[in-house]
C-alpha cells in the first residue's frame, strides 16, 4: 500500500510500480532514470516510422546530433537565466598525478570529490533543437529551411512521475524562415500532431501553454508567452486524468534563435524559427495506459496504424 497522500502523487507512483511490474521500465536507482525493455523501444520505433510517413509530404532534410553540445553555443541561448535548474553540464578530470591522487583519496574518504573536476566544452542537450541554430548561422535560402531532428535530451527534473524523466528523446520538426514561414509550420502541425495522436487512439487535447521559467521574472515571462500565443501543447491522460501530460509541443519562437545566433532570411531580416517536438517515451507510455501493457490485444485500428 502507497503511503503517498497526494493523489496525483499517488498516481505517479502506481504507474511506476505498474510499469516496472510489467518490465517496460528498468529503474536504474535515480528518479526519472530508466532503462526501457524492447517492447517498450518497439513501441517508439512503430511511431517514429508513423509520424515520419505522416510527415513526409513537407521535404525535410534530417541531421542526427549528438546528446552534447559546444558549451560556447548553449551561453548564446539565454537558457542559463530562463533554466538553471534544468540544466546539465559535463565535468571532467583534468589534473595530473597529484591532482589525481587527492581525488581518490576524497572518493575513498566519501568527501566531496566532485569540486575537483573542470568544466569541459560541452553541454547536455535542454532540446533537440538547440544545436541547430548555431549550425545554421548566415542566410537561408529563400525557402527557409526545415530540418528533422532526434536527440537525447538531459534536464534535471527528478520526479516519481514516469512520464517526467531526465533524460529522453525528442523528435523535432524545425522551420527557419520567414515569420510567415514560422507560423505556417507552427499551424500545420498543430493539426498535423493532433491528427498522428488520434489516429493511434489517444484522447489528446491541444492547449495554449507555458514553459516553467526560472526565478522572479518566471511569472511575467510565462504571461507575455501566453498572451503570445507561442506555445501549445498536445496533453493526454497518463499516469492520472487530473493533471494530463504533454506528449507533444509546438512552439513559434518569433527571431529568438535567429537573434542570437545570426540567422537571416534571404531579404535581410532576422530569421524567426518554430518547432514541434514529440516526447517518444511520453508517446510510448500514454499508449500503454490507454491500451494496455501489451501491444497483441490493442485496438485493430491502432495496430494497424502501428504496424505492430
Ligand atoms: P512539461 O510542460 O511537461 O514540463 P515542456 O513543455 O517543458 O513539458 P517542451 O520543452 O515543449 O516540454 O519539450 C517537448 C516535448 O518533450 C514535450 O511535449 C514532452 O512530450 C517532452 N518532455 C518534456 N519534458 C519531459 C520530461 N521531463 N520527460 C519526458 N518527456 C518530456
Ligand atoms: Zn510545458
């Protein structure tokens, strides 16, 4: 019997218990860190190759970054003062023999050892779209450029919640261009992300959303996004119908990126950019809470979709 009083929190942790009872979910002895059983990775290769084919009647070019990023691009982000406590930095031991030695004399007494270790040149990736815009600093073609992007991505959020993971992987649409360009991207796949989420039997609904900024400028900034209208999310029951979870989102960025990394259209003007992002772990477990831990006896039509 949980002991948890919250009744979201209650229902975070019987999920968790669930999936791990079911093997879908391997806990690896940190909250939100999972390793995820083939089944489960069956599941997310079926809807990668189905959001693919739904995606393909708008050309994209596909580049496959790496989970970290040049530590010098992530500091043109303004991440670092919207994000902090999200963010995950890569240190390494850079010393010499002496150097070394205190190091596993700390390790060996349980001091702190990780103060003797430096920065290096990377960061863990906060989105999969990050490393793109230093890439594509200059001018664009005329058409603007849309690029399909997977990653890892790392935040530190723990949580017993299983849909709320530090480390997973996002499948991004990108678009730079034009603002109109931005926006068009922005609006097909709101219906696009809405129809792929359908079809494969989930009760999705989309809402006018906010990122959970940083600090005391958190609230002005996640009202100036709303009155935007810059981001939407696609939520769906999982763990619980009372606080239903994000399993995609589409973002209208206005010249944020194009601003800081020097993107330009073809005219002259800063580029504006848009995105949408799929949580594929988010996507896998709402399947499995809406149709069941196993994929045999899921609807006929979701199957098909699937090809499962
Ligand atoms: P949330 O509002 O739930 O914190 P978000 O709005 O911050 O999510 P985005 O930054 O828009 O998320 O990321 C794109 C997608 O990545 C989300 O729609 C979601 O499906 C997925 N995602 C975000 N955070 C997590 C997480 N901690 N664990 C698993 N998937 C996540
Ligand atoms: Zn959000």
């Amino acid at each position: 019997m949980s002991t948890i009083e919250d009744p979201i929190q209650r229902a975070y942790q019987t999920f968790q218990d669930e999936l791990i009872e079911a093997g879908l979910l391997i806990p690896m002895g940190v909250p939100g860190l999972y390793a995820r059983s083939g089944l489960f990775e069956s599941v997310v290769e079926q809807f990668e190759k189905f959001v693919t084919a739904m995606a393909a009647e708008r050309k994209s070019e596909v580049i496959w970054f790496p989970p970290v990023f040049n530590r010098r691009h992530y500091l043109c982000t303004d991440h670092i003062e919207t994000f902090p406590n999200l963010m995950g930095s890569v240190h390494s031991f850079t010393g010499k023999d002496r150097e070394h030695l205190e190091l596993i004399r700390k390790r060996k007494s349980e001091e702190d050892w990780t103060r003797d270790l430096n920065a290096t040149e990377v960061m863990l990736l906060p989105a999969a779209c990050y490393p793109l815009y230093p890439t594509a600093t200059g001018v664009l073609p005329e058409e603007g450029r849309t690029v399909d992007l997977r990653s890892f991505v790392f935040r530190h959020e723990p949580s017993i919640d299983p849909a709320r993971l530090q480390s997973f992987r996002m499948h991004e649409y990108v678009r730079l261009g034009t603002p109109e360009q931005a926006l068009e991207h922005r609006e097909y796949w709101l219906q696009r992300a809405e129809e792929i989420l359908r079809a494969i039997g989930l009760d999705v609904t989309p809402v006018l959303a906010n990122d959970p900024f940083f600090g005391r400028g958190a609230r002005m900034m996640a009202a100036t996004q709303q009155e935007q209208n810059l981001k939407f999310e696609m939520v769906v029951p999982v763990a619980t119908a009372e606080k239903p979870t994000a399993v995609a989102s589409c973002n209208y960025h206005l010249n944020h990126f194009g601003h800081s990394f020097g993107i330009r259209t073809a005219d002259g003007n800063e580029a504006h950019s848009a995105c949408v992002g799929f949580g594929l772990e988010r996507v896998a477990l709402a399947l499995f809470r809406a149709h069941g831990f196993n994929p045999a006896s899921w609807p006929a039509s979701v199957k098909k979709v699937l090809a499962l």
